[in-house]
C-alpha cells in the first residue's frame, strides 16, 4: 500500500520512477538509449501481458535513480499490441504493486489539434488528463453522506497533474489538457467534448493510468509525442503509422530529458508559481534532437523549502522599505525646494 497523499509526496525527492508504455515501438527507443534490461523472471503474476525493463539512469542532480518502463505487452491471440485504457489500468496497479515508485508517467504517442499550436512532433507535458469517452449525462448518485454526485463528472475524471511550468521550460515541451478513450477516431461527439475540455491531445491510456495513480496517492502525468492532427485533412490511421517513428524518437528525447530533470529532485521545485531568488542550472542529461524547441541546460528558480521562503519574505521587505524611504526623502527634497 502507498502511502501519503498525492500533494505531500510532491516534496518527497523522486529515486524511483515507473514508466507506462503501451506500444512497443514508443518504447524501443528509450530502452535502447538507457540500456534498460528486461526484468527475468517477471515482477508481475503468471501470465501477465506486461514486461518490465528497469536500469540506472544518470540525473541532474547529480545521482543515480531507478527507472522501470512497462510495456503493455502484445495480445496472444491478435498478435498486437496492447493498447486503450484496460491495459494501461491494468499495468499501472501491478508497476505501483512491484516497484513503488516515486512518479508515474504515461509515455506515448497521441492526436493533436492544430488549431490549438499543435504539430507533428510535438510533445506534451499534461496538465490535466481526462476521459472524453466515458460519456454518463445527467446521472445523479446519492452518496453515503447524503450529498449529491454526478457521475457525468465522475465519468470526465478531471486528474490534474503537479503544477511543472520549469519543467516543462526546461525539457522543451508545451503543456496542456491530455483526454483519452478507447478509440482511435473521433466522432462529432467526441469533438465537441474535447474541445469543451480544452484538450490539446487526444490518446487512449493516460486518464486510466491517472485513475489508478490517484486511487494509490502516487504523483502522475502525461508525456505525449504527437503523430497526428486530429483536426485535419488526413485519415488518422495514415497519418499514425506514417508519424509514428518520428514522434516515437521525439518523445525518447523528451522523456530522458524529463526524468534527467526529476531525479533526485522534488516535484514542488519544478511548479514554477514563485521564485525564491536562488538560481540553480542543472543538465538534464539530453541533448537537443530538433525536434520541440528547448534545450538540455536549465536555469531554474524555486522555493525550496520554508527557510527560502523567510528568506525571500525578509529581502523583499528590506527593498521595500529602502524603496519607499527613498521616495520619502525625495519628496522631502523637493517640497524644500
């Protein structure tokens, strides 16, 4: 069992982090970069689709940390992979069982819109994940305290992620609401709940691993390559696999950087909401593919902890007292004159 609420562990450093994959040629590319090994015999129950592959990456912050990526594995009878939410559920609770990680991230690649700056490409750090597909309208459930909850809402998720603005800065990706379903199309009603969420992307496992990472109080988000426009001319099944290598070697780029950046570090010192003064640079161990803008050497400020805040409380009233005396004085000049 996991402990801790979400919020409180984003002050914890992250030395552990599980990455959740759902084909294995958006994996490949990482695994192959960081010489991960295959975990024999299997961490997880007998049968179980999933594999694991862990190893010992370089941080910035100057240690080693352990990462582990679950590919969802390939289905015995249709000989595909295991895409969609079930999966992704499926090995999100077994990876947070085995290996009790410190972070988890749903990696892979996903639709964008382009009305809203997306391009192929591009990669996205979530800001919140949410289902389009589990559509429940106007349902109302009472609840054990006697108060009133949608399942309309419930059905939506809403699983926001950590505030990460320096990360995102750092590793050179854009943010945004990430939405997921079950389907590789988008039908007119899809489209109008996207866009009523204000999704940026659209794929189909990162709410559901969202969902379990909130259940198990384990911090969570999204980084998604995207291959396709969803609003655009091209069937998305084409523009998919014509994409898919592309956005699969930008999101290895962006993902090593991304856990280069977070090892050893807390999640509360990327949020990017205020700044303590201190500078501090850290590489974050990868180098620009050219592919979303940014690069791999970054200069970030944060409050670290309460001292820095008493610290940055007592300097700002110093320049604002200095400030203001000098204002006093001038005008003191000036009314003798």
């Amino acid at each position: 069992m996991v402990e801790g609420s979400t919020a409180s562990r984003r002050y914890e450093k992250v030395q552990v982090i599980v990455i959740i994959v759902a084909m294995e040629q958006e994996a490949q590319p990482f695994i192959l970069k960081h010489s991960l090994k295959e975990n024999n015999p299997s961490p997880f129950e007998h049968g179980s689709p999933m594999i694991a592959y862990s190893g010992e990456i370089s941080a910035a912050a100057g240690q080693m940390i352990t990462v582990h990526l679950i590919w969802n594995g390939r289905c015995k009878i249709h000989n595909v992979n295991h895409v969609a939410t079930t999966a992704a559920g499926v090995s999100a609770y077994a990876s947070i069982a085995a290996f009790k990680p410190d972070l988890v991230i749903s990696a892979g690649t996903a639709g964008g819109f382009s009305e809203l700056g997306a391009k192929i490409g591009d990669v996205y750090l979530s800001t919140k994940c949410v289902f389009h597909g589990r559509r429940i309208p106007h349902s109302v459930q009472p609840s054990r305290d006697g108060c009133r909850s949608t399942l309309e809402e419930y059905g939506f998720g809403h699983f926001r992620s950590p505030p990460l603005g320096h990360l995102a800065a750092a590793a050179g990706v854009k943010q945004g609401v990430v939405s997921s379903s079950d389907s590789l199309d988008c039908s007119a009603m899809d489209l109008q709940l996207l866009r009523s969420e204000g999704a940026v992307v659209k794929e189909m496992e990162a709410a559901a691993v969202a969902w379990v990472c909130q259940q198990l109080s384990v911090p969570f988000i999204a980084l998604k390559s995207v291959t396709d426009i969803v609003d655009g001319d091209r069937r998305t099944e084409q523009e998919f696999y014509a994409n898919l290598e592309r956005a699969s070697e930008a999101l290895q780029w962006r993902l090593s950087t991304v856990v280069g950046c977070l090892g050893g570090t807390r999640l509360g010192e990327w949020a990017g909401d205020r700044a303590s003064g201190v500078d501090i640079s850290h590489n974050c161990g990868a180098e620009d593919s050219g592919g979303s803008s940014g690069g791999d050497v970054v200069s970030r400020k944060f409050v670290s902890d309460d001292g820095d805040i008493q610290q940055w409380l007592f300097s700002a009233a110093v320049v604002g007292l200095s400030v203001g005396l000098g204002i006093g004085l001038s005008l003191v000049y000036l009314g003798r004159r």
